[in-house]
C-alpha cells in the first residue's frame, strides 16, 4: 500500500471537495478498495473516508418506492422488513454475495462501484487496459475463465462481478449521485456501468467528487422473486452466471418478466427485449429457449469461458422454469 | 540414558494394549486445545522479539531469464527503508520434504514467474512491503521457458517402471477392458497460516522462529543454505498453522530473514504474502494419467497398466509419486507402469497432502468403475474380487489389509445398494441424485525419531523432542502414550515440541509422525519402565502402573525418592520395512446432487471407512479423516491451479479464486475407524492416517455424478462447465 | 474528535500511519495475536473479530478507519483459565486441528448465534421472513467466510449446535 493522507469530511459538500482531485479516492466500506490498495492496483494519494456522512437510512418514498442510503450497509439492507417482504430478490442477490463478515461492512454505494476480479486486473505485473490504459489485456489470450460473453470490446473482457446491482437491475432500481457543483442526478442503475469499449478503465458514469447518495427502488410489484447465482463452491465464491428474475404469470401467461444477468458482462446484463418477447406468452421449455437464443444472439466466448453461453441460457431457463412453475 | 530400537522384526507384543491407564485410542480433547482456541498458542510470526524489522520479498514478474541489476537507491531514501538485500545464498524454491541441504540459491537466476530475488527490510510492514513493489530490477529474459507438459519430451522415472507379463495380450482376450485417460490438475497446499520466519542472532548463534513442518530436516537446509554449523542453529515451530506438505522444507522467507538479521544486526521478520505462498512454494503437480484394465467375465484383473505424466523444474528431483499405490493396490499379472516427467517453468512442484495417491486413486478408482459397469459386476464386489493376496508385483506379503472390511462394512453402514446400476436413475426437482464408492489406499512410512521423557520426582513426566504437531494431534497422542507406559493422566504429561534444543523428531510428513514419534516415546517409556520395575522390585512386563502408583503398590513419587529419571528413545526403521508392503487401506462412499441445468455438484453425503493399525486417539484420528475427506471434495469439485499460457504465471493466486472447499461444501460426513493391530507398521501398531481420507475420495464423487447424471467426466474438478459438456443429452 | 478505540474494554491510540490495517494494529500494536492473518485480502476470515457487535474482517478495514469503535477480539471471549463455552465446545467437539483459523471461526461463531437471534437471514434461510433457526444447513452457510483448511467443518458445525440448542 502506498503512503496516503487520511481524510475525513464532515459534510456531502466537503467530500466532494476532498473527492475532485485526481489522487483521491473516497472510502466507504473498504472491502474492495483496500484489497486492490495492497496490491497497488488502487494507489490514491488521498483517501477520504465518508463513512460519517450518514446516508444509511432505508425510507420509503413518496410514490410508495425505497429508498436505500449509499452508506446502508449490505446487511442492513438484506435484513430490511421492507426489501425482505417487498422486493426479496435484492435480498436474495445480496445474500448470495462475499460472506457475511464482508457483507457487515460493504455498502450499497461501494458495492455499485466493485471494480472487476478479473486476475490480470488484479496482478500489477501483468498488461491490463482498465488498470493501465494502453498496456493490453492479458486476459484475452490467457485464462478467461471468468469473463464476459456479451458486450465485450477487444480491449477489455473483464466481468463486473457483484450481485446486489444485478438484482438492482431487474427491479430497474435509480442510482442518486450528489455531484460537486450541481443538484443531484438520477441515473438509471442499468446506465450506471458502462461497458468497456476503448476505456474499460471507466466501470461507470460517476464523474470525480461525485459522490452516489442513494439507491431508490420503484414501487413494489406483485410477483415471483428469484435469484439464483451459479457457482464453483456453494458459498463465498463469485457467480460465474447469475439471473435476477421477477416474474409474474396471470391467466396461464407471462404478465411480467423483468431479467438481469450477471457474469455475463462488464456490467449487469439487462436486455429489455427479453421482456418484451416473454409478457404476454405461455411459459413453455420453447419460449425459454427463444429467450436463451434473444438474450446470447451476440455473445462471443474467448475459450476458456464459452461454457458461459449454454450455462446462461440453461440458468435462464431454469430460472423461468421455477418462476412460472414450469415443467420443461 | 538412552534405548534404541531398530524395528527388524513384527512387535506382536501390543504392549500399549496391557497397560492399566487405558488412554491410549481413547478420544480425548487436544492437551493444546485451550491454547489455540483462546488465541494464546504462538504461530511462527507472533513471537514477542524486541525490535523486529518487517522484511518483505521482492518476486520477478518474468519466468526465465537474469536479475542484470536491481537498483537499490530507488528504495533506500524510502521512509524507514533499512536494506535491500539481494545475497547469493538466499533461497529461489522451497526445499523439498527430507532434502537435508540448501534447496536452489542464486536469486540472480530466474526459473519462473514469481521466484523470490531479493528481500527490502524496513521498520515497519507497510513500508516494506510498499518498498518491495516499487523495487527497480531489470532482467534480461530468456525466452521460450517450456510452460506447457505437454510440448515437451518427458524423462521416465525408472525406478518407477514395471513391464510384468504381458499387458497387450491380455488386454486382447480379455472379456472387459478399459482404456482411459483421465487428468488432473495442479493443487496448492494453501495452509491457512501463510509462510513466516523471524530470525535473530545472537553473536553466532542463530535461533529462526519460522513455520516448518521438519525441524529435524530443516536445520540442515538452513546451515546448507547459510554456510554454517548445525549447532550454531536453533528452530522453534512449536504451533504449526497448517502444513500439507508446503513446510516440509525450508522455504524462501526462512534464509531471507536469517541473512537479513545477520547483516542488519537485529531481529528480522519475513512473512510471505498470500500470494507469495501461492506463487513459490509448492504445487502439486497437474496429472495426465492413461489406465488400461483388462478383466475376464466377472471382473477379475488379468492386466493392470497405469502410466503417468507430471512436470517439475528443471534441476527438481520429486516428482508427484502417482503410481504409489497402483502397484499393489489391485492384482492382475501382467503389468504396466510408468512414470514420466515434464520439464516446465512453473514454481516447484512437491508434495502436497498426498502426494502421488491424492491424484493416482481417484484416476484409478474412476476406471474401475467403469470396469465395472463393463462387467456388470458391482462396484463393492469389483473390488473385493481384486484384492490381492501379497503385493502382486514384489510378491511380498501386506503388513496387515483392511480393504475388504472396509468395503464390506462401509456398503453397510452407507446402505450401498448393490442392486444394478444405471444413471438417472433418480430426480428431485432440479437434482438428479446418485452414489458412487471409491477404495482408499496410502502407502504406510516410518521414519527415524528420538525423544526424551523425564519422569519427575514429583510424578509428572516431561516428552521432548524437536518433532511438531501441525494440527494432527501429537501433542496430544504424545501425552497419551507416555501417560499409558507411565501410569499417569495426560494432564501430569507436560510434551514440549517443535524446538531444535531438544532430541530430533522425524518431523510431520507423509502420515509418518504419529507411528514414529509415538514409537521413540515408547521406547524410552519402555526404559523407564525397566528402572522402576527394577526400584519396585519386579520385572518390567509384570509392572503395572494406573494413576501415579504401581497397582496395589507404591507411588511413583515413592518409588522415584526425589530423583528424576530421564531416556531417550531413538527408534528406527529396520529392515522390516523390505521384506513387507504396509499401507493403509479404506473406502469411500458418496452420495451426491447434479442440478440438470447447471451443472453444480453438491455433495450430500459421504462416507469414509478406514484400517490403519492402531488408533492413537479415536477424536483427532476422526478428524484426521473428516479433514482428508474433505479434501477430496476440493480435489473432486473445486480445486485447480490455473497457469497463463503466456508466461506460465499462476492466475489464481489467492483464495477467492483457488476455491478450497468451504463449510457449506461438506455437509454429512461420516467416518468409521476400522480398530486393527499392525505389527509391521511400527512398534505401537499404528499406522498413518493424515492422508488416507483423501487417497481416492474425490473418485467416490466421480462416480457419483456419472450415477446420478450420466456425465461420465475424465478431469479434475468437475465443475459446472465441466459436468454440462459431459452431460448426455 | 477522538482518536482511540476500544479493544477488549480498554481504550488504546490509533497508529499514525493510517496505512495500517485494524488487523496490523491489533496484531502489531496491542500485541493480540489471537487474530490471524491468513490472506489480508478478505478471503479466509481468519481476522474475523467483532466490532460494535458486528464481525468483521480486520484485514479489510483500517484502524484509522474505526476511531471511537469498539473491538472484541478472540482474547476478549475468553481465557485458557476462563473459556467461553463456544471456546469449551470447539476443544470437546475438535472443531479445529492446526488452529490457525481457529479464533476466526470462533469470533464469526459468537456474532452469528446472535445474528440468529436477531432474525437476520442467509442464503440458506428458506424463508427470508420466517423466524431463523440455528440448523446445520444455516450454519454451513454463515460460517462459510471462515475458511479451514484443516477440514474441521463437520466438527465447528457440531461444536456450534451444541451451544445453539444450550441458548435455545
């Protein structure tokens, strides 16, 4: 770990400030910035700890949604009576997630901002684009196991690997930043990673000293929450493929089919088009199929992760399967 | 005093089993336990030494070349940096287990990604290992290091070879044959306390706090590898936290540390990173095993052929062992075997927990399951068939051969259904269910060992020697065979371990700790028997001692009159160990789930029926076996080193992506000791246990998943990619 | 603002270097080395220890970081001389062999029985509103951040159980 100076605003308008230059980096639980700091992937000059800035309260909103401060820790947010009644597929993405010693201290905010666990990200001595711009990706050519099948770009492959935002995705959650010399802004959490392109050392919209407040969620919908995370051990271990899967079926059709994915890509994977081709249908093993078939018509494996294509289409329907209580 | 026993001859004598103290095999807690669950038992870097400066190794991100300069100025001027030291001694590989010299020095010759070549010392950790990264070296890089075991031309290991009969005849009239190849892939030892030495000198005198498996061994690398005298050297490695094989020799941060005090001239600390660990120390090697099995109508081996392909570095000796037991395990009298080696530059390869079976039984025990399929013959009674009498390729006799009761009652216990067996037979929900059963088998070593029992005045007796206990209860079996030869309770047995002042042990290894140390213990009990026999007034077989006194007579307080009387007990292998095959011996059973649309394998439930020899202590032996068992769930479903095939750096250098198996992985375990008496194995009877639970095991889960799904997989760990490409559909 | 925290009941400074770890300074500065380092990256959990009531991984998390908190460590549950009964149940039930990951297991133990209490859920609750028991399947789970090399899961399960049901 490089020598850093420790900072700690008092206030949202004084972290932004202490947030704005290039060498600082705002610190909320730690839990990934700080393992990426001893391994000086991550090498601020300032590090600002805004874990004093409240923003931990879970409220509802006034059009009946939630609203999850940035600061509310991953445990606190799982073991809310509201998220757990109302909306269980965040708490169930969560709950899949890192272990619960982890999850004790991550928080909602830095969770969104989880960089990749890509292992040429993560080894200095190795060439990667999204640590260092221009030196290649060692992972395209190497074990790419863990990497992404969809919207990858020849610079960068690497997977965004959380849970709770893919679950945010599927609950088409709202991400609320406070930025430095304006008003808050809202950005849809499915705008808020972007995908690698020519800059993969950009995971997401945030701008410097922009600082996210919040997560609102909309108002609940009555349906079938699932979250099911396909993995190499049962526990604490990443998702090779995840579905996050809200569904409802009215009259023997699908009235609601809200899909996110991780694993898959450089952010968590929403295609609107898989809702639209699902509502209005019987549940069926060929409809499933047709979403299998929709939702990977552009994926490209790098070898060692190919598997990644059947494995999602087969989650996917399994998932489906369960949600509409489907035999296939 | 000293007494010696050089074992030529069975001891049929089971001297423990007539003692009148009856702790011996009994299941009680660890003499260590409240230390280490307290948090108070010292592990190698938590010594309280004034003064210690944090040493921090510099690794090379090239895989074969030079060190042509490293600039040491770019870190001197760095706040609290104390030295950079790049000495010619310091150590590139970790010697390999019962090396007894220096392993490879010269840190200016780079072998493979990630070798140590240089150590910064600062005042504190965080500015060492601040300092390490930003470390200017320049390398000149040799390129076109062999990366890939397959590309290469192996060298055969002859002693490895045997060409009995002949294999292709038979395999041409068999009735059943079997022709497979089957792999596996690298393994990390991945002991929970990461690699760690502080050194301190005084005047000449060296004492190395550090993490070893081996004092005994140990001092001999660490004076080879420093240029000194064994007996300017003292080790300390009282609490071990975890070994499997990667602290069999000294490793890199033990020299380090030792020349860095030595030239600082105060305590130094080196301790690996978790990444250090993964990237040079040992690996198991990755496996390509072909099994060729000839059988006549009801299964009986009449041809056996298992040929294996592993690497190492250029210059490294071992080579995973993974024929060990398939030359006995099974009969059939025409026989093939062979042993091949790769030269690669990835770290070192050595042992880890079992080396050779780890990877050879579950390859083995996958093809006999198909035999039997072949055959029509159940897997159980396969197996029961093809036991041999004597060891079918030397024709000598077994020491003693638990297999079939392990067989026999493990089925039971397990509800084994040997009805006929097909796959898919059986679905709940998402899960198609199935069992599968395996042998175990593990060759069973002795090593030299002495120690030192004082029985004092007052009736306590104090147990010495340099061996350690890594986790496998010696301490605990330590007390208990004195305690028992004594006629004393455990807690009047005070065992002192894991320090070089003391007589040598024969370190812990190979499953051989137990059977050795406890013997040496033994024999020097068995002295101080004599003397008090002798002040009691009768013979040593007649004397019979319970609680501090002989029964129905004196004290042992009366009888020692204020005077202390001390042996060491030097016990050594004889030539017994020639003229008999030992090993131990078991089964596996499993049942397990395969979701159809994923791919993930769950195991469900497993169980492991084991002889070896005597047991010295029904609780830790059990969690010796739940622990092997446990690891056979890694070797099955989760664990594989993954090398870039770039420059044959190790990817996966942690332990989020090294996926050991964590508690929701094993879920009911169940463990049966099969109590025997080996008079070979050594004089106490016993026999090894710390690597047998996972001789095979992983095989019992492959089986299982061809049961319960279909996917008959020819590679280790069966992942959830894995197990969806070998899916039928 | 103050610049302590309070390890075991006792107040104590917080490093200067704010580079160190809550792990480092409870290992380096006070000297309780009952908390483990096995991998400083998050991944093992034998530096588990609990803070403000809640576990956490020391290695993740820096001192300067928990300035007014208040840490237990595994010193703090017990003592050779007077163990805590989860400390008592591991020794019975030889929930550890080489021990090294041992006081993180039994940190992570103690908060979990009251996370349990408390309700909280886990991957393994079937029933996420549902009052949570202390079965084998839930403590698999929540123990799951506590890596053992040794193999010792069966045994921590069971040592766990005991004293779970003794609560109930």
């Amino acid at each position: 770990m490089r020598p850093f100076a420790f900072q700690r605003p008092d206030s949202l308008a004084h972290a932004h400030e202490l947030t704005v230059p290039e060498d600082a980096t705002a610190v909320a639980g730690g839990t990934n910035l700080l393992d990426l700091m001893k391994l000086q992937v991550e090498t601020p000059e300032r590090l600002v700890d805004i874990n004093r800035l409240g923003m931990t309260e879970i409220q509802e909103t006034a059009d009946g949604g939630l609203r999850i401060g940035a600061l509310a820790t991953n445990t606190a947010t799982a073991n809310d009576d509201r998220v757990r009644a109302d909306y269980p597929v965040l708490a169930r993405a969560i709950l899949a997630g890192a272990t619960q010693q982890l999850r004790n201290r991550a928080t909602t905010g830095g969770n969104l901002c989880q960089r990749t666990r890509c292992y040429y990200f993560t080894n200095i001595d190795q060439p990667c684009n999204k640590r260092e711009p221009g030196s290649g990706c060692g992972a395209i050519d190497g074990i790419a196991h863990l990497h992404a099948v969809l919207g990858t770009s020849p610079s960068c492959i690497a997977t965004y690997p959380g849970d709770m935002a893919v679950a945010l995705s599927a609950l088409d959650a709202t991400v609320e930043i406070a930025s430095p010399d304006s008003d808050e802004r809202s950005v849809p959490v499915r705008d808020f990673h972007l995908l690698p392109g020519d800059t993969p050392c950009r995971d997401n919209v945030l701008e410097r000293g922009e600082i996210i407040t919040a997560v609102t969620l909309p108002r609940p919908v009555k349906a079938k929450h699932l979250y099911r995370k396909v993995r190499e051990r049962s526990s604490y271990a990443f998702a090779l493929v995840s579905v996050a899967a809200i569904v409802a079926v009215e009259d023997g059709v699908i009235a609601r089919a809200d899909l996110a994915f991780g694993g898959l890509a450089h952010k968590p994977w929403h295609d609107a088009r898989l809702s639209e081709l699902l509502v209005g249908e019987a549940p069926s093993a060929a409809l499933f199929d047709k979403a299998g078939d929709l939702l990977l018509e552009g994926a490209r494996g790098y070898g060692e992760n190919d598997f990644k294509i059947p494995l999602a289409r087969r989650t996917l329907a399994a998932v489906m399967a369960e949600a509409t209580e489907t035999e296939i | 005093m000293s007494a010696h026993l050089k074992q030529d001859e069975p001891v049929t004598s089971n001297r423990l089993d007539g003692m009148k103290q009856g702790i011996v095999g009994q299941p009680l807690s660890r003499v260590d336990g409240l230390a280490k669950v307290t948090g108070t038992a010292p592990y190698a870097a938590e010594y309280k030494i004034d003064n210690v400066a944090e040493g921090v190794l510099v690794t090379a991100p090239i895989t074969r070349g030079e060190v042509t300069s490293i600039d040491k100025d770019s870190v001197l001027s760095m706040p609290g940096v104390l030295a950079v030291l790049d000495d010619e001694r310091l150590t590139t590989r970790a010697a390999q287990g019962t090396a007894n010299e220096a392993p490879k020095q010269d840190p200016a010759t780079v072998c493979y990604w990630g070798q140590p070549i240089a150590v910064v010392v600062a005042e504190t950790f965080e500015q060492a290992r601040d300092a390490a990264k930003h470390l200017k070296v320049e390398y000149r890089v040799h390129e076109g290091a062999p990366l890939d075991p397959h590309q290469v031309a192996p060298e055969e290991q002859e002693d490895e070879t045997v060409n009995q009969g002949d294999l292709d005849a038979a395999m041409a009239r068999a009735a059943h044959t079997v022709d497979v190849e089957i792999a596996t892939e690298g393994h990390a030892s991945a002991a929970m306390e990461p690699h760690a030495a502080i050194a301190e000198w005084r005047d000449d005198k060296l004492t190395v706090y550090a993490s070893l498996q081996m004092p005994n061994y140990n001092i001999a690398e660490l004076a080879d590898s420093l240029g000194m005298e064994e007996s300017n050297i003292r080790l300390v490695s009282r609490y071990v936290g975890g070994g499997f094989g990667s602290k069999l020799g000294i490793s890199e941060e033990t020299v380090a540390a030792a020349i860095a005090a030595r030239e600082l001239g105060q305590p130094v600390r080196v301790v690996m990173s978790r990444q250090q660990v993964f990237q040079c120390i040992m690996r198991r090697s990755e496996t390509t095993q072909k099994l060729r099995l000839a059988s006549d109508e009801e299964g009986k081996l009449d041809g056996f052929a298992h040929h294996a392909l592993v690497s190492n570095l250029p210059g490294e000796e071992f080579a995973e062992p993974v024929l060990q037991s398939s030359h006995f395990l099974y009969g059939g009298e025409n026989r093939q075997l062979k042993l091949e080696v790769a030269r690669i530059h990835r770290m070192t390869a050595g042992s880890v927990r079992a080396p050779g079976e780890a990877v050879g039984m579950p390859a083995l025990e996958v093809a006999m399951d198909m035999l039997a399929e072949k055959s029509g013959v159940d897997p159980v009674e396969l197996r029961l068939r093809n036991i041999p009498d004597r060891n079918p390729e030397e024709d000598l006799p077994f020491s003693s051969h638990k297999l079939a009761d392990c067989l026999r009652q493990g089925a039971e216990k397990f509800g084994w259904d040997s009805g006929p067996r097909k796959p898919r037979q059986q679905r709940e929900g998402e899960w198609w269910i199935g069992t599968g059963m395996a042998s175990a088998a593990r060759v069973h070593n002795v090593g030299e060992a002495k120690a030192h029992v004082t029985l004092k005045s007052d009736g306590t007796a104090v147990v010495q020697s340099d061996m350690t206990d890594i986790g496998t209860g010696t301490y605990t079996i330590v007390a208990q065979i004195a305690g028992e030869m004594l006629g004393i309770p455990i807690e009047k047995v005070l065992v002192e371990l894991g320090d070089t002042k003391h007589p040598r042990g024969p370190g812990s290894g190979g499953s051989w700790g137990a059977a050795s140390i406890g013997s040496a213990v033994y024999v020097a009990c068995e002295a101080l028997r004599e003397k008090l026999a002798h002040r009691a007034g009768t013979s040593e077989t007649e004397l019979d001692l319970r609680d501090g006194s002989v029964v129905g007579g004196n004290s042992l307080v009366e009888l020692l009159d204020g005077e202390d009387i001390s042996e060491v007990g030097h016990y050594e292998p004889g030539e017994i160990a020639d003229s008999h095959t030992a090993s131990g011996f078991g089964a596996f059973f499993a049942k397990v789930r395969v979701n159809r649309f994923t791919g993930e394998t769950r195991v469900d439930h497993m169980l492991g029926a084991f002889g070896f020899g005597r047991v010295l202590n029904e609780k830790t032996a059990r969690s010796q076996c739940l622990g092997g068992i446990t690891w056979s769930i890694g070797v099955a479903l989760t664990e594989a080193l993954l090398f870039d095939p770039v420059d044959g750096h190790l990817v996966n250098c942690d332990l989020a992506e090294y996926h050991v198996p964590v508690n929701r992985d094993v879920q009911d375990v169940d463990v049966m000791m099969m109590e025997e008496r080996d008079p070979v194995a050594s004089p106490i009877q016993a026999k090894g246990i710390g690597e047998l639970g996972m001789c095979g095991g992983a095989a019992a889960i492959a089986n299982a998943i061809y049961n319960a799904c279909g996917a008959r997989l020819f590679q280790y760990p069966m992942t959830p990619d894995r197990v969806l490409a070998a899916l039928p559909d | 603002m103050s610049k302590t925290i309070t390890v075991n009941g006792t107040e104590r400074p917080i490093p200067s270097d704010p580079r160190v770890s809550l792990l480092d300074f409870l290992r380096e500065n006070e000297g309780l080395t009952g908390t483990k380092k096995g991998c400083d990256h998050g991944q093992c959990g034998a530096c588990t220890v609990i803070v403000n009531g809640m576990r956490i991984n020391s290695c993740l998390t820096l001192a300067a970081m928990h300035d007014g908190d208040s840490v237990t460590t595994i010193e703090g549950l017990g003592t050779p001389t007077s163990p805590s009964p989860l400390q008592v149940a591991f020794v019975e039930h030889d929930g550890f062999q080489c021990g090294y990951c041992t006081p993180g297991q039994i940190c992570s133990a103690t908060a979990m029985l009251d996370e349990i209490a408390a309700g909280f859920a886990s991957d393994a609750s079937e029933d996420l509103l549902g009052e949570m028991q202390a079965s084998p399947e839930e403590i698999r789970e929540r123990m799951s951040g506590n890596l053992c090399r040794c193999g010792a899961y069966a045994n921590i399960v069971t040592a766990i159980r005991e004293i779970a049901q003794g609560d109930a």
